[in-house]
C-alpha cells in the first residue's frame, strides 16, 4: 500500500519506532536521525557534496554556481575545517573536455560551508556543465543555460512551490527534473518551519519548533535528503523567491524577537539557493530578468519588506520595490511580462464579505489597487502572474478593481498546484469551489485535488500554462501528466482553456 511520509510517521508514533521518527526531533543523534531521514526517503550524493548542486539567476553572460560541504547533513556542525577552498569548474560539454571558466572559491563555517559563485565571461543562450571539488572528492556534474538576447522564438520554463517533505514525495521534482527546460522558477515554501508533524493541511499552525541558524541548515539539509529534489537542480538553472514557511507560518514585520529568527531563516535560505553572493540575512531577492526579446520577468519579494496585514496604508512591496515594481510597469518594452509572485494576487472574497486569507494580496488592497492601477493606466499589455501558496490551481482574470466586474481585463494570474504540501480535502474542494467561483466573478478555474507543478510554453503569440500533475504523492516515481492547459493570446487580455482538456475533473469552471 502507498503510504505518504506522514502516515508513516503517524504510524510509527503510534508503535514507538525509533527508525521512523521524524528526523529532526531533538532526542535523537545523528545517526538516528539519518537513519530515520532514510526510512522517510532521504538518500544524499557522497560527502562533502550531499546536497548536491545547483545553479541559478541565469544571465547572457554569467549564472550563480551552488553548493555546499555536508559531509553529516544532519549534524549542527560539519567534521569540517573552518575554511575549505572548494574547486569549480565550468565547461561547454558534459565530459568537461573544453573548459570555459574554472576557479576556486573558500567554503566558510560562518555560512555552513556553503559556495556561491558568480561566473561570467559565458555566451548567451548557451547550455553549460559544472561541477565541484573539494578535500580529494568531485560534486555530480549540473547543467545549465545562459538567458538568450535578442529574437527568442520560445520558452519553456516550470514553477514549484510548497514542498513540505513530511507530506510526501518529490514525484514533482522528478517530473520537473525530466522536462526539457530553459530554467525553473520557485514560488516559495522551500522548507517548512513546522515543529511536529500533525493537522490535515499547512493552515494549521503547529508551533514553532525551528528558530536557530543551525536547526533552519538542519532542515534545508534534510529536504535536500529528496534525490528528485537535487535531481531538478542539477538538471536546470533556478530563479527562486520566497514565502512566508522559510522562516514562519504568516510572518510579517521586523520585531527583534522575529527580526533573530527571520536572520536565521533568511540565512539557511542563502545558503541552500543557488543565488549570487549577496548578504546573508538581507538578500535581494526581488530583480528583473529577460529571456531575449521573448520575455521579461519581474520577480517580487513579498515577505521580507511586508508591514502587518490590513492596515490603511499598508504594504506588501515596500517602499524601494514597490516604486521599482511601478517604474518596470512604466517602461515595460514589447513581449510578455511575468511576475514571479509568492501569493495570491487577486481577490479571494468570501460569500457575504470578507476575504479567506488576508496573509495574501487582499491583505494589501489599496496596494494592489495602486500598482494594477498602474498596469491599466500604462497599457501595459501582456502581463502573466504566476504564483505558488495555496497548494491548490486557480486561474483568474486580473482587474484593476476586482469588485467592479466591468472593469477591463488587464492580465492573468496562474495559481500553480503544490508540490507536496497539503491541500485541503476532496469534500472542502467540492464545496467550496462553486462557492468560491460565486463570490469572485474573475476567477475562472479551480481545481484542488492534485499535486504538482505548472509548465509554460511560450511563444510570441501565445502562453500557455500546462497544469502538470502526479498520481501520487505517496509514490517517489509517481508519473507526471497533464491536467489541463490554458491559454493566452498575445494582445488579447484574457485566458481560455485548451478544448482537448476542458472537459478534466475540476471543483469550478466558469465558463463551461
Ligand atoms: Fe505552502
């Protein structure tokens, strides 16, 4: 029988096993741990490279190089010397015959050994291989991919997010690993911060467990323990942002109590991405990315410059981003505009007032108001939002005012399925789907009943997001199919589902 993490651990709970504890409780050793990693599915590549690679934030001509020395991936602190010089080299075949760039750069204690590295000099629009090595040993090679200039014909890019580990399998990650790419997105939800395994879905707050610097490294390290999930970054170039779980359920603001625990979740979270070097507990994650003339990415923050939800004068941007945010909408160029964006960015109101999450955009509505605005106000055609959290697919029209369903269309938001997290049950969906359809004349889809990831193709005339989808959860090699398709023509606000799939299972269409 198919059992997810969870029923496993919920299982072993119950009969006192050692073997199937859940890792990170403190009573156990490291071995233990390990041991218990392995019986949940974790198996790392050899030491010191057991996290694996990645790259990301590709350029025309430079890309970031991760990773990061774990020779005991559970442990607090490695078997490790204070300062390791790691090698890296990159070179345009798999077989590193001919090499563009090699280096080295040091692995420090202070940042867990981690290595970010920067590499420039690179083509544009060309695939790359790279690999590490350190202390007598050589990483699995990654590939990745420079962004192109100039005419692009197509993109084809994939979106993960929420991938708690104690909820299931990366099958996702495995499909994603396997699909022909330019490069990957990440929504948020890396990690969960989650202190005992428990609740049917994340809207539970389990209490806070992970606080420190070494128990959120303890934690990337274990999620990094999934072979699917290193196998999707060794396979492509990521661009990644955040939500609210890689640090706490819900967080906003900079209260010293907060402000410690939010460095140590920041700081585990630059260590495990495969970001350029940057300061640790202050990155700057939200920048602007182009793919050629094809597509122009604007990649938003909107947890760490967040004031506390609905307030009058609230923000979810914060000052500096928001005028950068409304400075790309006024010079927006030709092509698609995409905005990698955490949390549901249109309405979700409840039947009779109110709205389900205020965590979200509509706990930030003069905001949203201001910079959609904006968008109708520009012309600014074109524009996608992709956008992770509710572990649940949603398609909605984008309206400068969403209570007022005569104001133009002026974009699409795609709410993408979750990797693993929970969503919430078939019976909720059924019931809540029509519901939710009712109260909200722009949304145009829902579908709550699966677990994956959504895959773009992009062309200059169309976009369209295939919802890609798991059998099981339960299952590492759950196979990966498509759901649905939906479209968008270029110049014609507004999308529509593909007539082959319109007719798959979902809790809400409009328009059929
Ligand atoms: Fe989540």
């Amino acid at each position: 029988m198919a059992v997810n993490r969870r029923d496993l651990l919920r299982g072993a709970a119950a009969a006192g096993a050692l073997g199937l504890a859940w890792p990170l409780s403190g009573r156990l050793t490291v071995a233990q741990a390990t041991e218990a990693a392995v019986a949940l599915g974790a198996r790392w590549d050899e030491p010191p490279f057991t996290l694996g690679v990645g790259s990301g934030d590709p350029l025309p001509d430079s890309v970031a190089l991760w990773t990061r020395l774990a020779p005991e991936p559970l442990a607090e602190t490695q078997p490790l010397p204070d300062t390791v010089e790691v090698g890296w080299e990159v070179a345009a075949d798999r077989g590193f015959r001919r090499r563009v760039a090699a280096g080295t750069a040091p692995a420090g204690a202070e940042l867990g050994h981690s290595v970010h590295v920067e590499v420039t000099g690179l083509e544009p629009g060309r695939c790359y291989f790279y690999r590490f090595s350190a202390r007598g040993r050589t990483s699995r090679v990654g590939r990745t991919r420079t962004a192109p200039v100039g005419r692009v014909g197509r993109v084809r890019f994939a979106s993960a997010n929420c991938q708690a580990f104690h909820d299931g399998y990366y099958a996702a990650h495995r499909g994603i690993a396997s699909e022909r790419l330019d490069f990957v997105v990440h929504l948020g939800d890396y990690i969960y911060e989650h202190g005992k395994v428990g609740g049917d879905h994340v809207r539970d707050h389990e209490g806070p467990a992970v606080t420190t610097l070494p128990a959120y490294r303890r934690r990337h390290a274990l999620y990094k323990g999934d072979p699917a999930l290193r196998d999707a970054h060794a396979a492509h170039p990521w661009f990644v942002t955040w939500d609210d779980h890689e640090v706490v359920n819900d967080y906003s603001g900079t209260r010293p109590s907060l402000r410690r625990r939010r460095d140590a979740g920041y700081q585990a979270w630059y260590e495990h991405m495969p970001v350029r070097p940057d300061h640790p507990t202050t990155p700057r994650v939200y920048r602007e990315r182009r793919w050629g003339d094809l597509l122009d990415l604007s990649i938003l923050d909107l947890r760490q410059y967040r004031s506390e939800q609905n307030l009058p004068d609230g923000t979810i941007l914060g000052a500096e981003q928001k005028a950068w945010l409304r400075d790309r909408i006024s010079t927006a160029g030709d092509g698609w505009h995409c905005w990698v964006n955490s949390i549901m960015l249109s309405q979700l109101a409840r039947t009779g007032g109110g709205y389900y999450f205020t965590d979200q955009w509509d706990g930030f509505r003069a905001e949203r108001t201001e910079v959609l605005t904006h968008v109708h106000d520009t012309g600014m055609p074109d524009l996608v939002v992709i956008t992770g959290d509710w572990h649940s697919a949603f398609v909605d029209d984008i309206r400068p005012d969403f209570d007022d369903p005569s104001a133009p269309v002026i974009g699409t938001e795609f709410t993408a399925h979750s990797i693993s997290s929970g969503a919430y049950s078939p019976e909720w969906n059924a019931t809540n789907g029509p519901v939710m359809g009712r109260a909200n004349p722009h949304l145009k889809y829902f579908e709550g009943n699966h677990y994956g990831y959504d895959l773009y193709e992009v062309t200059p005339g169309r976009w369209s997001t295939h919802l890609r989808v798991i059998g099981d959860r339960r299952v590492p090699d759950s196979p990966v199919r498509t759901l649905t398709t939906f479209h968008v023509d270029r110049g014609r606000p507004g999308s529509y589902e593909d007539p082959a799939t319109r007719t798959s299972p979902a809790q809400y269409r409009r328009d059929t």
